[in-house]
C-alpha cells in the first residue's frame, strides 16, 4: 500500500509537469526523494548464518526460526527497494525506460 502511494505521487507529479522547463525540475525533485530514500536504506543485508550462530534455527527455539524467516524475508524486500530506487533514477536521468 506505501508503495502504490509513493508510486501514484510520483505519476501524479509527473502528469502535472506539463510542457516547457518544468519537467526538469520535477525530475530533479523525484531524483532527490529517491536519493535520500536510498541513503537511509541499510547498506548491507543481514549476516544470516552469524544470526543463526547466536540463535540457532532448533526445535525448542521456534522464535529463533521465526526471527531467521523473517530477515530472510527483509533481505529480499531490501534488495529489491534498493533495484527499484537505483532504476527510478536512471530512467530520472534518461539512461534507461522504465515501464
């Protein structure tokens, strides 16, 4: 749902740009919002096996196994926000088409 959000402010700042210079400038803002969305994203994905060493996947340990689902999980979110943000500003930038 924050997604679709983010993505329909961005459709509805690119629709209202309208013709002549403004488009740069909106660029640019988009570009901005996405640079600093990307440096506040962890730079590194969690360490799973260390995880696993200080709380190992057992039986007896369900919430262990659950915390190492989940990160698992957040890696792949992560991964993918990173792409997604990295995309959004080369097609900002006219270096590649984003559908």
């Amino acid at each position: 749902p924050e997604t679709t959000a983010l993505l329909g402010k961005f459709i509805a700042l690119e629709s209202n740009t309208g013709s002549g210079g403004g488009d740069h400038g909106q660029h640019q803002h988009l570009l901005d919002l996405a640079l600093d969305i990307e440096a506040r994203m962890p730079q590194h994905d969690f360490d799973i096996e260390g995880i696993s060493v200080d709380f190992p996947v057992r039986y007896d340990e369900c919430m262990n196994t659950v915390l190492v689902q989940e990160l698992i999980r957040f890696n792949r979110i992560i991964r993918v926000i990173r792409t997604t943000l990295r995309d959004l500003g080369r097609a900002l930038r006219g270096l590649v088409v984003m559908s």
